[in-house]
C-alpha cells in the first residue's frame, strides 16, 4: 500500500513540474536552475565588468526558442533559465494602446496565430493570441508584456532590451523604474548617439553598444559613458584582437554575436568552438544554440574553476 502511495506522489510531483513549462497562465512557479542574483544595480556593473575571472555566459537571441517553446516567450525564458544562467535578449514594440509587449517582427504573422501589425491591436487584442514555435506549431503561450517579462526575472536572469525604433526609450525606461528592475537590465543601442541619449535618460543603467573596431569606441568615449556601464556588441564574427585586449582593459567585456554563420560552424565541428570563442576574447555569446553553447561553457567554468558569487 505504501509502495503505491509513494508511486502515487511521484506521479503527481512529474505532472506538476511538467505543466510548469506547459502552462499558459501564471509564470510565478515556473522553475530556474542557477539564478543571475543581483540586488542592486552595482551588483548589475560588478558582474559585467572584465576581469580574468570574468563568468562567461550565453544570450538567448529572441529568447531561446525552441521546439515548444516560442520566441520572446516567458515560458520559453524560463526553460532555458532551468538549464544554466542566462542573458536574455529579448525584442520591445509598442501596442495600438502603447503597451510595451515582446515581439520582434513588425507583424503578428510569423510568431502568432494573428495577422497585421503589432501597433495596430491593443494589448486586449495580442493577449488573445497565441505565440507559434519555429516549427509553426501553436502554443499554449500568450504575447508577454514588458512588465510581466521584468516582473518574471528579477534575481533570476540579465535582460537585454532590443528596443524597436517606434518604441520611446523614455516608456521602457518608465517601465524598469516601476518595476525596480534596474540590476536586472541592459539596453542595446546601435550607435553612439543611441547610446548617448539612453545615458542622458537614465545614467544608472546599463548599455550594450555596438563596437566593431576602435573608431566606434572613440565615438562612444565622447559621450562620456563609464566604462562599468557599458558591454560591447563586436558583431557577429570574431573581433580584432586589438580591440578585445582594449575592451578587455577597460573592463569591458564583449558579445560576440554566434547566431547564424558561427553557430553553423560550431554545428560542422563540435560545440567545443564554443569555448574557444572565449578563449579568444568573447565574453558573453548571443546564440541560436543556447543547450549546445552553454555545454561548452560549462565544461569551460568547471575546468578553470570560475564562480560567482551572483550565480547561485
């Protein structure tokens, strides 16, 4: 009788794990594996700023999609959240009513179960939607706002904010300080008067910037933008080593942008080219292939004996 009470149980406790990740409605019990803990935004510049000992980590680009899992999902977030820490980079447009939702298209057609613009339904419109995986199948998974996705990850994972050209930096801005997510977020620009402004707006917050070789990082040295706030987005194949030793000496550390011909390659040759991308200079890898990245830069953190105290 014990014996199949105690299968009973067990039964019970898989099914509710499962439906943590299958379940359309409240993220709150959505499980994380090791949590990014920051408390405060000096946390947020201690963790990201360049030393010898710097924890290497992956970006999900969009999200991290999966088969399951959609793009700019919280559900999605949190499955790759259960994995491994991450940076998760995800994409901010605005709604007919101005609400801040996540999607990276213009349209609904490709993610969702609508179609048209995202700017011309109202959040009560796009909550009625479902998000579609890359494989087009529909999901249980509704279009999140920007505040539920903060709310969600606090202590848990860094956000990265792709803030699309309609959106007003000054709405995302409002949204971080209501949510107290501070230490919790970095907003990319693409330029040096992007990220000028977003420091003008807000000087606390974090900023990655794109920085492809030493002119741009004049550019951005003349917007007086401390070192310990900003991360350097190198581009989408290996930076100069030059620039890399620059960065690195001012304590910046380096994305380096593996979604498309670089995570082809490390799909032809192993998921090791993952850790030598770091050991060539890159900090942090925005991937298509977070489960085969992150695996490589495991076996990297555990074979040089990397820890954080923020990572728990």
């Amino acid at each position: 009788m014990r014996i199949r009470l105690y299968c009973f149980l067990l039964f019970l406790t898989c099914i509710t794990v499962c439906s943590c990740f299958r379940h359309g409605g409240d993220t709150d019990g959505l499980p994380v594996g090791k949590r990014i803990q920051l408390t405060t935004v000096e946390d947020l510049y201690q963790f990201l700023t360049y030393d010898d000992n710097r924890y290497p980590l992956v970006s999900l680009h969009r999200g991290g999609p999966a088969s399951g899992y959609p793009e700019n999902a919280l559900e999605t977030f949190a499955y790759n959240a259960s994995l491994q820490p991450v940076i998760v980079e995800c994409d901010v447009r605005l709604s007919k009513d101005s609400a801040l939702v996540l999607m990276h298209d213009n349209t609904l057609n490709r993610t969702t179960t609508g179609r048209g613009s995202v700017n011309e339904r109202t959040l009560a419109e796009l909550k009625k939607l479902r998000l579609v995986d890359n494989d087009k199948k529909i999901t249980p998974y509704k279009i999140p706002t920007l505040d539920e996705a903060l709310a969600w990850g606090k202590g848990k994972v860094i956000f990265t904010l792709d803030i699309k050209n309609e959106v007003p930096y000054e709405s995302v801005i409002n949204v971080i300080r209501k949510q107290r997510a501070e230490s919790s977020v970095v907003i990319i620009t693409y330029s040096a008067g992007q990220a000028g402004k977003v420091h003008n707006l807000a000087g606390d917050l974090m900023i990655s910037a794109s920085v492809k070789n030493l002119d741009d990082l004049a550019r951005l040295n003349e917007k007086d933008i401390p070192d310990n706030k900003l991360l350097a987005f190198v581009g989408t194949r290996e930076a100069d080593p030059q620039l890399t030793k620059v960065l690195h000496d001012h304590g910046v550390m380096c994305i380096l942008g593996t979604q498309g011909n670089l995570d082809r390659q490390a799909t032809k040759k192993g998921f090791q080219l993952y850790a030598s991308f770091i050991e060539r200079g890159a900090d942090i890898l925005s991937t298509d292939r977070p489960i085969e990245a992150g695996r490589a830069l495991n076996f990297y953190i555990k074979k040089r004996g990397i820890s954080s105290k923020f990572v728990q």
